[in-house]
C-alpha cells in the first residue's frame, strides 16, 4: 500500500511524514530528542530513500 502512492526515490522526491509515535518509529524512525530530524530508518529507508528525501513533523 505504501508504494502506491509515493514517488519512487530520487532527488526530485520528498516524503512527508507525521503521526503518532509508532507509525513513525514503522514508517521513518522518530525524530531525535532535540526535534531536529535524527536518522532515517523503518520502512522508507528499507524501500531506498535517503535522509534528504524525507521530512518528518
């Protein structure tokens, strides 16, 4: 379900990210404890996105 609606990676691409603590953990990896960004994990790194190409509220 998540591939149908995200544009495949590249540098033109960016994912939006925000929800509860778990979705994100699932999705992005949460943000770091002092709100910037932190790493990028969970299921858009596993499909080939980078940091630069998600951004998480």
């Amino acid at each position: 379900m998540i591939l149908k609606g995200l544009p495949a990676p590249g540098e033109d691409a960016l994912i939006l990210v925000c929800g509860p603590p778990g979705l994100m953990q699932h999705v992005s990896g949460e943000k770091a404890k002092d709100w910037t960004q932190g790493e990028l994990s969970g299921l858009l790194k596993k499909l080939g996105y980078t940091e630069e190409m998600v951004y998480k509220f």
